[in-house]
C-alpha cells in the first residue's frame, strides 16, 4: 500500500512482501540514516531492496512486526514517517505543518 504527499511516495506499507512473511514500512530518509539506522538495529530495521530503475535506495525499512525487546514504539513510527514527509513534501507543506505546530 502506497501513501504519498502530493505525488511523491512517503511510504510503503508492506504485508508479506514477496512472500517475505514480515510486516514493513519502508520510508524515504536523508542520506546516512538508513546505513546508521540498519548498522545499529538490524533486527528492527533494513535496508529495503532497490527495484531496477532505482527506486528504494537509501530508503529505511523498519519491521512492524517485532516484539519483546526489540517490541514497535509507535511513536518511533509516527517520528519516522514526520521526517520521511518532511524528507519528500513540496517546501510550502513543510512549512505548513511547521506553522501548525508552533
């Protein structure tokens, strides 16, 4: 299921994907995080696979369906997908929902 900010891809949200038999998000990030991310959870995040125009690289992959220790924090999530909109949204949305904030 694909979610977008205007036209641009925000996030995946994955059920089985391929068969993998997880549940994932996979959300655009600034360069560096997924690497940082990955290297220092690799159970609750991934690297997704790039397709073959090149989309998905550099992209983050976080396991929806962990638990114990390595349990969701939701708010991790929703802080995840805010940085992912703020990563891809068109400069006047990102403002918008700056000013709302305040």
């Amino acid at each position: 299921m694909l979610f977008r900010a205007r036209r641009r891809p925000l996030y995946y949200y994955h059920d089985n994907h391929n068969g993998d038999g997880r549940i994932s998000l996979w959300c655009p990030v600034p360069p560096g995080v997924q690497e940082e991310m990955v290297s220092a959870e690799p159970i609750r995040f991934f690297a997704p696979p790039t397709s073959a125009s090149g989309v998905f690289s550099g992209w983050l992959g976080v396991y929806l369906d962990t638990s114990g220790t390595h349990k969701i924090d939701w708010g991790e999530i929703v802080a995840i997908i805010e940085d992912a909109y703020r990563h891809v949204a068109p400069k006047a949305l990102v403002t918008a929902l700056d000013n709302k904030s305040c």
